[in-house]
C-alpha cells in the first residue's frame, strides 16, 4: 500500500487512476501491476545529443572491403 502512495507523489493521482483502471480491466488487481503499468507508461528519458566539433567530422567515408582483411593475413601454402 505505501508503494501505491508514493506512486502518487511520484505519477500524480490521474496516472495511477489510469493504471489501476487498466489492471481493473485486465481482471488484475495486484499493486505490483499497477506500479508496472505506470512504470510503462513513463515516456523514455531524453539522451542529450552532443554536437560533433566539425574537425572530428569524416571527409572521407569508410568504404566496407573485406578483401583488405584477408591480404592482411599470412599466405599459406598447400601442402
């Protein structure tokens, strides 16, 4: 029960209405649904994007080539 409080303070009332009447609705009445439901519900915290300085950008883009691997590896001879 005090999880379901603190979850006011935390969600606001309407949230944890919302979520209690979801869980309601799924014929689910345990507090820890509940408290999973609003957890969903949260929006994703926003990642600050950091600004690449311009002399760290690319000029020349990395051109995928697998056969400069494998000249990089010994030659074997067949025995």
């Amino acid at each position: 029960m005090v999880k379901i409080l603190t979850a006011v303070m935390v969600d606001g009332l309407d949230a944890l209405e919302a979520a209690a009447t979801e869980a309601l609705a799924q014929g689910i009445t345990s507090a820890d649904v509940v408290l999973n439901i609003l957890a969903r519900s949260r929006s994703a915290p926003v990642v600050p994007s950091i600004a690449t300085p311009d002399h760290l950008r690319l000029t020349i883009e990395p051109i995928a080539d697998a056969g400069r691997y494998d000249r990089l590896l010994p030659i074997r001879k067949a025995a």
